[in-house]
C-alpha cells in the first residue's frame, strides 16, 4: 500500500508511520544517530509552543516542535495532526529531527542558540537531497 494511500479516514498519520518514517530519516540522513523520540500528534500545536520557536504555515498554524522532557531528558517531536500531504509531513518531522541531532550531538542550550543556523541548514539541505529517496522508498511511499 502507498503511504498516501493509508493515511487516515480523518486525515493525517498514523505513530505507526512517523515512528517508520523516523527510522527510515534516521538510517538515511543521520546513520541511525539519534534516538527514538517520543511523537505526539496534536490538532492545535499552537498553545503549546512559545512563537517564537513555531514553524508557521502561510495561515498561522505550527506545524512541528521539538524539545526535551525535561525529567528524563528523552526528545518530544509534537506533529501538527492536521498534516495532509506525505511530503509536507515528511519535511516537517525532518526539520524536527535536526533540531533533536543537534540537542543531542551539541546541547540543548546550543541547539536553542544554533536555531535554523549553518549547521541546521546543512542537514536540511541533505534532506532536500535524499528527499525522493525517502517518499519513493522500500518502506515508504508518497504520491507528490
């Protein structure tokens, strides 16, 4: 089944495929680097995220945040519920995982200070670069 074929009845996707999704990212992207992060989908991201670490869309919404449970230190990647297309939830939990490999690799306190800085951007611009690889891959499928 394509993996534009089985996102929900209600739209968005399923922990099933973000939690495939990540490990496919993960191998690809970031040689299996960084850890499983807890995934949360929420309809309204909106209220739990401070503006000025939003990823906003043209009408306002948030779209994804990453942080770290501050007890045990494990990363949260909060998806917008709301996300309809495989390449546009792609690009979002991708741009999180950055943030998380940076927290990880760097500090936390770094990686606030980093924000979308020259390393961020050299990771997503190899994100960019495996890009097809990724929608069109073994384990997962996008229509475009």
């Amino acid at each position: 089944m394509k993996f534009s074929e089985s996102v929900n009845a209600g739209g968005g996707f399923s922990l099933q495929q973000a939690n495939q999704l990540f490990r496919d990212m993960n191998r690809i992207i970031f040689n299996n680097e960084i850890s499983a992060p807890w995934i949360i989908f929420e309809s309204n991201l909106n209220h739990l995220v401070p503006p000025q670490f939003a990823d906003l869309t043209k009408d306002g919404d948030v779209l994804g945040f990453c942080d770290l449970d501050p007890d045990t230190k494990k990363c949260v990647i909060l998806l917008n519920a709301k996300i309809r297309r495989a390449d546009t939830f792609m690009e979002v939990l991708a741009h999180e995982m950055v943030h998380q490999h940076l927290a990880e690799t760097t500090s936390y306190q770094d990686m606030l200070r980093a924000g979308h800085g020259p390393t961020f951007m050299a990771y997503t611009s190899k994100v960019r670069q495996y890009r097809g690889l990724i929608l069109r891959g073994a384990t997962f499928e996008a229509e475009l």
